[in-house]
C-alpha cells in the first residue's frame, strides 16, 4: 500500500535535478530530460522603504549587468560553486522549481542537487534549506565530480579507475572514480570566472581600458585558447572605457594575448590534474593510462587544453560532448534510478 501511495505521490510531483552551478543552473524534470538551462543570476530592486523585489531571473537578468541604475542590483547568489546570499538563492531556487512545474503536479517536487566535492556540513545545510524553503519535499546532494562523471557514461560502479575533470564557472573538481565512490579528488576555486577575470584585468593592466564582466567572457568563449592556435596573430576589436580620458575607445588585440592572459588559472587547473593523478593508488592508475582522462563543464571547452594537459600528463584527453550538461544529466539519471540514489548521494 506504501508502494502503491509512493508512485502517486512520484506521479503527482515534478522531481527535479538540479546544477546549480556559479554560472548556469540547469534542471532536469523526471521523464522528460533538460527543460532549464538559464544563468545563475537574479535582479533585485531595492524599495524607498529598505525592501527588496525581485525583477528577473536567469536570462532576463543576467541582461541587467552592468546595465542596471543605481537601485537595481544583478546578483549572482553562488560563489565558487556554493551559496554565497542564502535568500537570493532560495528565491532563485524557487523561481526554478515554478518553472518547471507541470499540470499534473499536486506534491512537493523531490530534488537532487548537484554540489561541489568537499563542501562543508555548514554549506550542505545551506543549500537544503533553501531548497526546502524554496518548495521541495525531499532534498538529496550529489557531489559534482561523481554527476559529471555518471552523466559521461563512466564505469562509476565498476572496479575501474575513472578520471574526471568538471571545469566550472567557480571551481575545477578533479576526480578519480571507482566502485560508486571518490577515491581520491583536487578541488580549486578557479574556472571560467577566473578566466573572464584574467582577460578583464590584463587588459585593463596593459591597455588602460576598461571592459565589462559579459564582454571578457564573450572574448573568452570566442577566442580563448590554451595552446598555440593557427590564427594566433589575428587580431580582434574590443570596446571599452579609456581609464585615462574616462571615454568609449576600441583597441585590437591578439588572440595570442588572449591566451598569455588566462595563461595563470589555466596553469592552476592542469596542476590540479596532476595533483590528482600523483594522488591515484597506482592500480587505479594503471587503469587511467588505458582509459585516458575526461573532461566536462563550460571551462572544458577552452580551444586546446585537452591538448595541453594531454602534453602534460602523457595520458589521453577527450571533452565529453555535452560538457555543459554532464552533471545534471548524471544527476537526472540518479533521480530516475532510485536504487542508484542511496548509494552515490551525501548526507
């Protein structure tokens, strides 16, 4: 009878995986796959009377950056891929879980959410209660590096070593995976955000110009590389504001300026890497020269660093061919597979 009441329940509800991700959060509905791929940003204003209204979410928002008047704020609520502003979160969260309800829906939704590997009991605490609060009936985590790599279609659960390598907007998860658990893992707060960062203040350091936040990663996504490139010396227009004059200019830069300044963080991800595999029980290892290293996540898709790190470990590379989605997808399979849950989740 219990069964029978607990496929109602699973039938009335909208169970939902969520990457909640620095960047992106993506949700995964149950039965029907990805149906939110929207940026982690909320726009609040702020009232005469002190309180504050939220605007936009997602998309809508992250429009606002840098656009906004002095009594709206866009807000990025995660931080080096945790919770930064509990509130902004849960309402965040909440617009998600609205979102993605279908007609049929009468039960509080079932979450999985994705977090990253090592986070502490006081930032697990944090991300249940807003999910709670926010609308859920149960909350589960997953660590990030285990999603990613069941999302890639890894042998988690066999006697196999398995190399991930999840390059976030806020923190890289390098992970060595066998029988369902992470043997052993690097986890650095450096990713894509340190990228656009890198290229913002390198040319602000040598060009005296400065640039937005969604202008250095559109020239990151564009032309961001990490080992030498056939259009090197091609050269592209940036727009910004002179820091001498205080007015609009446009300069030209190299693409292979664009590498020299994202050279320091991606130096910090390959040394994790590294760090891991001197880490790895040397069967496991044996097992990761045969199977070669995975990487998923936005940072993943940085022209040429599976070659760079394939020339600096002397193993095989290869980015999984959905990087942006290989961790709510593993989670979306862990949601859908109940036996599965118990035994990859966190408490």
């Amino acid at each position: 009878m219990t069964s029978l009441f607990g496929k109602l329940i699973n039938y009335f509800s909208n169970d939902i995986a969520i990457d909640l991700g620095t960047a992106n959060t993506v949700v995964y509905a149950n039965g029907k796959g990805i149906i939110l791929n929207e940026p982690s940003v909320v726009a609040v204003k702020r009232e005469p009377n002190g309180a504050e209204k939220v605007l936009a979410v997602g998309k809508e928002a992250k429009e606002m950056v840098g656009r906004t008047p002095g009594n709206i704020t866009a807000i990025r609520p995660m931080k080096d891929g945790v919770i930064a502003d509990f509130e902004i979160a849960e309402r965040m969260i909440r617009y998600f879980i609205k979102k993605s309800k279908n007609s049929r829906t009468i039960f509080k939704p079932r979450i999985i959410i994705a977090v990253p590997h090592g986070i502490t009991q006081v930032e697990k605490k944090a991300v249940k209660d807003a999910a709670n609060d926010a609308g859920a009936r149960e909350v589960y985590l997953i660590e990030e590096p285990m999603s990613a790599a069941i999302g890639a279609e890894l042998p988690v659960q066999e006697a196999i070593g398995s190399m991930i390598v999840d390059i976030g907007g806020g923190t890289t998860e390098v992970a060595v995976i066998s029988l369902g658990g992470i043997v052993n893992s690097v986890s650095i707060k450096c990713g894509g955000d340190k990228l656009d960062t890198a290229i913002a203040s390198y040319i602000k350091k040598k060009y005296s110009v400065l640039i937005g936040e969604s202008s250095a990663e559109n020239i990151k996504i564009n032309y961001g590389s990490a080992y030498p490139q056939e259009n090197d010396s091609q050269k592209i227009s940036i727009k910004g504001v002179d820091l001498i004059t205080g007015i609009p200019t446009s300069i030209e830069i190299t693409v292979e300026e664009i590498r020299e300044a994202t050279k320091e963080p991606i130096s910090l991800i390959v040394n994790a890497v590294k760090e891991a595999l001197e880490q790895t029980p040397p069967e496991l290892a044996s097992d990761i020269v045969d199977s070669g290293i995975i990487l998923t996540g936005g940072g993943s898709q940085i022209k040429g660093l599976d070659i760079l790190i394939s020339k600096e470990t002397g193993l095989s590379v290869k980015v999984f061919d959905q990087p942006l989605l290989a961790v709510v997808l593993g989670a979306g399979k862990v949601l859908e597979n109940l036996d599965f849950l118990s035994e990859v989740t966190i408490e």
